[in-house]
C-alpha cells in the first residue's frame, strides 16, 4: 500500500497481507509545536486496544523527551524499553519499521535508530494503528530482502511516463555502488553511480561496449549508513533524478527512452524497496 494524502487521526488499517521478513512500512508526517505524544502499533486481530496483543507499541512522548518500546501480552504490558527521541517538535519526521525474523528495526530519518526483538510471533502482526498529536502525510508498506549485486527484468518495460523508486542505504564502509538501466541489447541507458571517495555521482551511459562522457555536476546528498529514497522518472527527453524527494540532475537520453527491459543494483548498497509506476 502507497499513498500521499493526508490520513485522518485515530488511523486504523488491517494488512492486506502478512507481513514477511524484510518488509518496511514507512510512515512520513510532522507534529505541531504543542505535541506531547504520539504512538505507532502493530496490533493481533483488531487495531485497537481491547486486549488482544500488540507485538510493537512505538510511543514518541515529547512530554518525557522519550520514545518508548513495548508489547502487549496475555493482558499485560512487558517491559519498557526507552530512547531519547530523536527528533523535534513542530517537524517533519520519516519513521520505518522493517520487519526481520528475530525483531523490528525501527529508523527515524533515514538513520538506524532501534532493535526491538520479537515478543510474539511476525506472523501474529495483522493490523496497524497511528495515535496521538500528529500530522500523518504518506504511509506505504512493501519491499523485500534484495540480493546485492541484483538484476531483474522489468515487466511491462521502463518506456516514457514510468517512474522508478529505489530504497536503500550506503553501507556504512560505502566506497561506491551503481544502479543501471538496462536495453534489450545489454547496452546500459542510464548508469547511476554514486562514489563516496570521490564525494561525486557518475551519471552515463553505455552503447556498444564504450562508455560515453560522464556527468557528475552536484554534490553527493548521500551519506554512508543513511537511508535514500531515488526516484527516476523517464520522460521524453531525459531521466529525472530525485534524491529524498529534492531533484538532483537530468540525463538526457542517448538512446531509444522506449527500450528499457531491466534494472541492476551493484556495490556497496542495501536495497529495502523496489517500485516501478
């Protein structure tokens, strides 16, 4: 599930699906100037508190400078586990809980905040709820364990109008990792490549064996070890290329924009989601 809009609060969801291991939601918003708190859960059977268990009860409290970490079990709450909190209020926050067989990792702005291990079971986790003093904007569900180097066709081809969503995070030793456009002849369309130890992205393209003239104006808006949502988008006379929702470069294209049958992911990268519009 994805969308951008803004979610009315008390929210209440049942998944459509269980949840596997190395899936991610992510939940974007901001609070006001007067919140004091406000909760994530993931609820067994119904999303509310009427006793049935919550495997993860995430509760920012602003109040207490505090996030608190907790289950509910058999009609009791366990023990609490607490954190500062990372992040102020009046803000936007981006907060992802990826789901793994031992436990949740739970993120706050793209950065690895908590290990929270299992109470219950993952596979008991069927509904979802937001509470408290906040705005919510965008919530999406999805993604996978994805081998790193990774190559997959794209079904239905990447031609003009579709637009390519990547989540991932440098490894904390990143030296550099590419992310490629392929044509049905091999040729690469768009080669992607951001290298930390030259504090530079390589935008270029590869057709008939010969790599053509890089491009590599712009900063690098990545750091090792901090999460990025790409997008790039194919439309009519280049790719589009955003970084955590900031537009960073345009490659024009030096090819055919309608030949576009695969994707490859290599180097030092986790990749949490792949979306293609």
């Amino acid at each position: 599930m994805a969308e951008q809009k803004t979610y009315s609060i008390p929210y209440r969801s049942a998944l459509q699906e269980r949840i596997e291991p190395g899936q991610t939601v992510i939940i974007k918003g901001s609070t006001i100037d007067e919140s004091q708190r406000f909760t994530i859960n993931l609820h067994s059977k119904a999303a509310d508190f009427s006793g049935n268990d919550v495997p993860l009860h995430v509760s920012v409290r602003f109040d207490e400078g505090k996030v608190v970490f907790n289950s509910f079990s058999n009609g009791e709450w366990g023990k609490e586990e607490r954190k500062s909190i990372p992040i102020k209020r009046g803000e936007p926050f981006d907060i992802r809980i990826r789901a793994h067989d031992d436990r949740f990792q739970i993120f706050f702005d793209q950065k690895e905040f908590k290990d929270y291990e299992h109470r219950l079971p993952l596979s008991s986790v069927s509904h979802f709820s937001i509470d408290g003093d906040l705005y919510v904007n965008h919530i999406s569900w999805g993604g996978k364990y994805y081998p790193i180097p990774y190559e997959s066709g794209i079904s239905g081809g990447f031609g003009v109008g579709k637009k390519l969503l990547v989540f991932g995070t440098p490894e904390k030793k990143a030296k550099s990792f590419n992310i490629n456009l392929l044509r049905r002849n091999g040729d690469i369309s768009l080669h992607f490549n951001p290298r930390f130890n030259e504090k530079h992205i390589i935008r270029n393209a590869l057709q008939a064996g010969e790599w053509g003239n890089e491009e590599r104006e712009g900063k690098l808006p990545l750091e090792k070890g901090v999460g990025f949502d790409l997008v790039i988008v194919n439309e009519n006379y280049g790719y589009q290329i955003f970084i955590n929702n900031e537009r960073f470069a345009t490659f024009a294209h030096r090819d055919d924009p309608n030949d576009i049958t695969g994707l490859q992911i290599q180097g030092d990268v986790e990749v949490t989601g792949i979306q293609i519009q």
